[in-house]
C-alpha cells in the first residue's frame, strides 16, 4: 500500500487564481505576507484607539469628580451649613454620661432577634 502525497493536487484551473498565487507566495515569504499585515494592524489600532479611549476617560472624569469637604457638606439645598467645630462644641454641651439602652420598635411581624 503506497502512502498518500504531502503536497496536495491542484489542478491547472486552480493555479491562475489569485487565492493560488497567494497561498505559493505565502509558503516562501510567510512573515511579509501574513505576519507584517497582522503587526501593522495592531499597532495602528492601537494608535487610532488610544485617542478614543482618553476622550471616553475624559468624558467619565467630567461626570465624576471629587468633591472637597465643603462641597460634599453643603450638598443639600435645605439643609443648614455644617461647621465642625460648631458641631464638636455642641455635642459636647450635651450630658454624654446619663444615657439609656432602648430596644429599637419593630414592625409587626417582623423579627426581633432575641432567641427563646
């Protein structure tokens, strides 16, 4: 029994094609005709979608920017200006000492969380 070819047939039609003059050319110059186009492409991709990425970035930081601590404590409308040394001060006017533990209500139905 004979063993099969390497190389398969390709008859006369097939080798004037174009797909056929490119597959010869490619087993002889395989980098140039395949590796060169693909690394091109990918390093012009990534030049042209690097400017695309930092506008999209950009456009994310406009929206979401960082607030100082004045801004983040006078966000409501309607509330009243907090300072924090008037805060400090007054909480500490307050009789810190004599407090009480309370049950919080619950709703009915609702567990309270002591076992039984």
């Amino acid at each position: 029994m004979g063993t099969f070819p390497k190389r398969k047939f390709r008859g006369a039609a097939d080798s004037s094609s174009f797909a056929a003059r490119y597959r010869a050319l490619m087993q002889k110059r395989p980098f140039l005709l395949f590796g060169l186009p693909f690394m091109t492409v990918i390093v012009g991709g990534s030049f042209i979608l690097t400017p695309a990425t930092a506008i999209r970035y950009e456009r994310q930081d406009r929206r979401v920017r960082q607030l100082t601590r004045d801004e983040e404590l006078g966000m409501g409308k309607n509330k009243r200006r907090v300072d924090m040394k008037e805060e400090y001060y007054r909480l500490a006017a307050k009789d810190i000492d004599n407090w009480e533990q309370r049950r919080v209500e619950r709703l009915p139905g609702e567990s309270d969380g002591v076992l039984k």
